[in-house]
C-alpha cells in the first residue's frame, strides 16, 4: 500500500534517513530513472506558524545553484502534506564522519572547509545567511563532497544581507555571542562564527563551547575563550581565533575568509564562489525526454526552462546527475 497517494507511481520510499519536529526526510527512488532521492514529508497539521519559513526555504532552494548546496528536485504540495525532493546525498553527515575518525587531520579538514566556505559565500553573494550552520546540517555525497542542507532558518532581510535580523535562531551550542543574548545581529556574522565553531569540530573532533548545562554554556560562549588542544597548529588557531571573536565587528569577513592563506595553502587562486548552473541546457537529456514524451526538442526545452519543479524538472536534473556520472540516459518504460 502506497503510504502517500501524492508519491503513487513518481518515488517509492524507503527508510526514514532524518526526522525533526514537523518533518521527516525518507530516502527513496525516482522511478522514472530509478536515480535515490531524499523527500522532506511535512505534516502541514503541525506547521503552525512555521508555515511561512516552509515557503521562505522553498523560494531560497530553487534560487541557489552551487556544487555544495543541497539540490531540490521537485515540490509536491498536497491539502495535508509538503513533499520536498532533494538531492540524495549518500555519505551521510559529517558529523558522523569526524566521530569516526575521532579528528580530521589539518588537510582534510581544508578540504572540507573550503567547500564550507564556498556555500556559505555564494549564499551571502544572493542575500541569505544560513543561521543554522552545524556539522549535522553539512552532508556528504558518494564522493566526499560536502552538501549544505536545511534552510528552514535561511533568512533574506528585506533591506539587504547587512540589515539587521532579529528572530533567535540555530542551536546554542553554534550560536554566536550576539544570538545569546537577543540582540540585533547580521546574518553573515553569524554564520562566521557558527563556521569557526565547525572549523575547531573538525580539527579538534570536540567543541568549543560546550555544556550541559545552558546557563553555563552560554556563560562560556559569551567569554570567547575555548580550550587550545595542543595538536593544533599555530595557523589553525589563528583562523578559528578570527571567527570566534565575541564582538562580530571583530570577526573576519566571509570575504577575508575566501582568500585567507589557511585556506589558500596549496591552492593558488582564492577559494571559487560560484559554480556552474545545473540549470543549463543539456541537449542530451533534453532529447531523451523528448523522444520519450515523443515531442519536438525545442518543445520539451520551452516547457521544462519555466523550472515548475515539478516531475520533469527532478526528471530533468536526475538525468543531468547520470550523465555527469558517464551513465547511459534512458527513462522507464513503466513511468
Ligand atoms: C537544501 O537541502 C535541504 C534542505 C532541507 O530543508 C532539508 C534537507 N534535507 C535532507 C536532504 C538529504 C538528506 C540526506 O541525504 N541524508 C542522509 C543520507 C544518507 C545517510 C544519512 C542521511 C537529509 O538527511 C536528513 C538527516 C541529516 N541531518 C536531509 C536538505
């Protein structure tokens, strides 16, 4: 029995790979190209007042085109339920990536970093912040590169990326000073300083701030000081001690951070912000669904460039992913 009609004959689900307050993520297969996805099911029942950052996060998903950037496929929007289809991503999150191998060693903690910064550079250059940067919301894809996920507390000011924002957001533990105590703040500055908190969890394998206690935490959060593991270089301190500066004024600028020396070391070009548009024509993909719907190329281009996210549009991008992977694109005949 199909547990959604909404999916009958488009996804078959599987296990459940994530679940949070209103929604649960369920891996599953396209049945057209048989390509894995992750569905976001949302139960509008309980979305209460969190309805309108549903549509915020839908308006920011289908704007962001980055190689890092989870990608959303196709939006299903039934009387009781969102279906949110995004880019499967295998390898898991992060987090459980550094809690396997305790640390990560100074390189690919860089590597990691690198694509961090990227994301959460092109996501400013479009006027968000992500205001929930933590290694649970970073995931990796079957080759190791790292996915943002989670823009349910995305925030685009009305007045630009530098007007102040107001709502409390995130979780504590990645929560900048400004955050804990309610005062005006900058989505940017905020997102630096929840980066410098990912930074010391890669290289350290523990956090900077941590505690049981919330009082206690925010106490230690508030002071800026956090523990100097040995092993960490000189230069990995001096970063993280650039993000993790109590006044925001203080903190390096995502800018800064794209073309820092740390960051740059072995590379020659600052770290790349923009990637290509998975958006763009590919004639391949564009003539496989047009044989299959047996219309013209042109008039399969004209419908799919309105970008309906609907399933041809996941069809769509899911054919551009086999191709990337050098595989045959063909459709189901069942579909
Ligand atoms: C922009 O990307 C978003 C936005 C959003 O609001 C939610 C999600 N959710 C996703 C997407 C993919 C996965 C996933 O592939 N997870 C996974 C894969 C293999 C093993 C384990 C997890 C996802 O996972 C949910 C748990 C992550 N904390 C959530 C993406």
């Amino acid at each position: 029995m199909v547990r959604h009609q909404a999916l009958k004959g488009l996804y078959e689900t599987e296990r459940t790979i994530g679940c949070g307050g209103f929604a649960k993520v369920k891996l599953a297969t396209h049945l057209a190209t048989g390509e894995k996805v992750a569905i976001k099911i949302m139960d509008k029942s309980l979305l209460g007042d969190d309805l309108p950052r549903i549509k915020l996060e839908l308006k920011a998903l289908k704007t962001l085109s980055h190689e890092h950037i989870c990608k959303l496929y196709q939006v299903i929007e039934t009387d009781t339920n969102f279906f949110i289809i995004m880019e499967y991503c295998s390898g898991g999150e992060l987090f459980d990536h550094i809690v396997e191998k305790n640390r990560l060693s100074e390189s690919e903690s860089r590597m990691f970093f690198r694509q961090i910064v990227s994301a959460v550079a092109y996501l400013h250059s479009l006027g968000y912040a992500h205001r929930d940067l933590k290694p649970e919301n970073v995931l990796l894809d079957k080759n190791q590169n790292l996915k943002l996920i989670d823009f349910g507390l995305c925030a685009r000011p009305v007045g630009g990326i530098e007007s102040p924002l107001y709502t409390s957001c995130g979780s504590p533990t990645y929560a900048a000073p400004e955050l804990v105590l309610g005062k005006q703040y900058l989505g940017p500055e905020v997102d630096v300083w929840a980066m410098g908190v990912l930074l010391y969890a890669l290289l350290a394998g523990s956090l900077p701030f941590d505690d049981l206690n919330i009082d206690n935490l925010y106490k230690k959060i508030l002071s800026g000081r956090y523990e100097e593991p040995m092993f960490m270089s000189k230069e990995s301190l001096c970063l993280i001690k650039s993000m993790l500066q109590v006044d925001p004024k203080e903190r390096i600028s995502v800018n800064d951070l794209l073309s820092h020396p740390w960051l740059t070391l072995g590379i020659l070009d600052p770290v790349h912000i923009r990637t290509e548009d998975f958006r763009c024509y590919d004639i391949d993909c564009v003539n496989t669904m047009a044989n299959y719907h047996q219309v013209e190329a042109d008039t399969m281009w004209n419908y799919l460039k309105r970008w309906k996210y609907n399933y041809h549009t996941a069809t769509y991008f899911l054919l551009l992913e086999k191709k990337k992977r050098g595989q045959p694109l063909k459709l189901n005949s069942s579909f």
